[in-house]
C-alpha cells in the first residue's frame, strides 16, 4: 500500500451511491474518492495512487465495462483491482464484466459484510502486487550496482594486458595474454550491453537522436567488418538502395545495434558464405536487412530470440550469452521502431530493423553516423 490506509476511488454517476458505501465502510479506515464519471477518474488517477477502484457498471458518455478496459488495458493502471457495481445480474452481462479485465463484481443493493469482504480481498492481492514489486526493483537495483562495480577490476585487467604485450615475452606467454585481453574486452562489452539494457528497461537512458544519413554509416561498417569476415572467407555485400535514407538515430546506441546485428550473422554463417546489408526505404520508414546464410531460426525461437539469456541451439563453437539480440530489441524500440527475424532463402535468417524516415530536404541539416 501507498498509504498508511487503503486509497479507494469510486466512480459513480449517482453522488448517494457514495453516501451509501461510505456509510458502509465506516470504521473500516478506507480513504474515499469520488469520480461521478470515467473522464474525471481518469483525471484523479493520472495525479494520485489508489488501491481498489469501485467501478458502477451503468455511467453516461463511457459506461463502467469500457471503462474497465481501457484501464485494464493501460499498463500505469492494470495492476490497480477493479470490483464492478452492478446491478445487472444476467450471466452474459457479469461475463461482460470479467471479459473486460474486472477482478470481481458486486451486485446492488450493497450488502455491508459483502462489500467489506471483498474489498478484503482486492486489497490483499494489490499488498502482493506492490511488495512484489518492490522486490523486483531492490533486485534490479543490486544487480546493476553489481554490474558497474564489476567495471573497474575488467578494465584494469584490459589494461595490464596492453601493457604486457610491450614487454619480453615468449610466444606462449604472449597469446595467453593476447586470451586474457580478448576475453576481457568481451567481458567489458557484455558489461555495458547490461548497463545499458537497465537503463532502457528502467526509462533512464538518455536517447540524444540526430538527423542523420545512414548510407555513410553503413559503407564504413561493412569496411570495419570485411577485415573480420575474411579470416572465415565470409563476403559482407552492401546493397544500400534507399533513396531517402534519413532517420532520427543516437549514433553511438544505433552503431551497437548494427554491430550487434553482423556479428551475431558473423558467428553464425559458414565458411565461405555471403552478408548482405540491405537498406531500403519507404514513404514512412527507413528498412535495414541483415542476411545471413546459417542455420537459420526455428519457427519456435523466432517468438523468444529477443529475449534477455535466450540462446536456443548451443553451438560449442560460438559464444553465446543471450544478450545480443535483446539489447538490438531494447535500442530499436527506444528510436520509435520494431526489430523481427525471418527466414531467408534457401537458408538462414533475416534480422530487419524499420525505424521512423525523417524527410530532409537540405542536405547540410544531416550528419553521418559516427561513434
């Protein structure tokens, strides 16, 4: 509970239905409030907390079922407990009720040990709601105090790995440090992806979007990428088609999805094989396409790949945290887009990535993605 007393809202076009109900709950030590209909609870709502709404099912202008699931509806009210007062009492309008998210329905007239009863019971499972919540929040604050103090010791060991490399060492000396660095430095980059996932699971991360053309960016990245791809005899393609290739993007989280996106196809294309980086583009948004010739995604995966710690398959020969894919997930629905994997032909999967076009006309108001 937020308050020392369980918050009540009823709404009700009739002012004496309120009369009746707090004449019935006295004693019961209840904060009332009153809406004599949906527009001014929906106003009550958006400034104060409440633990249990009385909703009357027959209202003027928006009636209490719709009402109900507009709230239910809502993800900053479906938590809150509904009973519905009715005076209804047909099956197929209490199914309408509970078809419309109400946790529990009341007929009229009130009845005292009724109302109090179930008020009871409402108010029992909005104390679980919260205190589980509250744990959810102390785990999601330990985790991530966690995580940044994990930071320091992993950038020291980065370092005196650098450092090591300019010293007299053996060959086998050398490519245990040259291990100990690379292991290291996808550690630090694991630990960011957390850090940075909690921010935008938490609503702190600062986006700073630029009006930016994405063909340079693009063309510099399959540049970074095909020195990789060679070692594997792997051939990054760009087919940059978009004539209006413009969108609203944070240039240093919109470089870690794309990066994300050609390493997880890196990882998982054979040997000899071809990425294709599309990009497309029409009247409202901007389409980016990563094709790869692996595996491919089940059906049944394709529905959890952007889950957090999701692998599917494991693979001995590739490192999998599950991480990649949910944080490209989180970013690309930061920038007002959506991120979804297909099937590609003959085989392997396609990650494309729509975001909102930005229509520039002048050239000198854009700049290119840098990190």
């Amino acid at each position: 509970m937020m308050n020392n007393y369980p918050s009540l809202l009823i709404v009700d076009d009739e002012p004496n239905n309120f009369d009746v109900i707090e004449a019935l709950l006295e004693g019961e030590n209840y904060k009332l409030y009153y809406a004599a209909n949906a527009s001014r609870a929906l106003r009550w709502l958006e400034k104060n907390p409440v633990d249990v709404i009385l909703l009357d099912v027959m209202m003027p202008e928006i009636d209490g079922i719709t009402f109900c699931s507009y709230l239910k509806n809502n993800p900053d009210y479906q938590y809150i407990p509904i009973i519905m007062v009715t005076a209804l009492t047909g099956k197929e309008d209490l199914a309408r009720c509970l078809e419309a998210g109400a946790d529990d329905f009341i007929s009229k007239p009130l009845n005292w040990i009724e109302l109090r009863s179930r008020l009871h019971s409402m108010i029992r499972i909005k104390q679980q709601y919260d205190n589980l919540q509250l744990l959810l929040q102390r785990r999601e604050e330990m985790a991530e105090i966690i995580v940044h103090d994990l930071q320091n010791p992993v950038t020291s060991i980065v370092l005196s790995c650098e450092m090591l490399k300019f010293t007299n060492l053996d060959d086998k000396q050398s490519k245990k440090v040259e291990q100990i660095s690379v292991a290291g430095k996808r550690l630090e980059e694991q630990i960011q992806t957390l850090l940075t996932m909690a921010k935008l699971e938490t609503g702190r991360l600062v986006l700073n979007p630029t009006s930016t053309s994405l063909k340079p960016f693009l063309e510099k990245l399959v540049q970074e990428f095909s020195a990789i791809a060679s070692a594997k005899s792997i051939t990054i393609t760009p087919e940059l088609k978009a004539e209006n290739d413009f969108a609203a993007v944070d240039s240093h989280l919109f470089s870690r999805i794309i990066n994300n996106l050609l390493s997880n196809a890196l990882k998982y294309s054979p040997r000899g094989k071809e990425i294709k980086l599309q990009l497309l583009d029409t009247s409202e948004k901007v389409i980016l396409k990563v094709l790869d010739q692996g595996k491919g995604v089940s059906d049944s995966f394709k529905q959890k790949i952007f889950k957090k710690y999701e692998t599917g398959v494991q693979h001995s020969d590739v490192n999998q945290t599950g991480l990649g894919l949910a944080f490209c997930q989180m970013a690309v629905l930061a920038h007002g887009g959506k991120i979804y994997v297909e099937d590609n032909e003959p085989q392997g999967a396609i990650f494309t990535i729509e975001i909102p076009r930005l229509n520039v006309s002048e050239p000198d108001s854009v700049s290119s993605v840098s990190e």
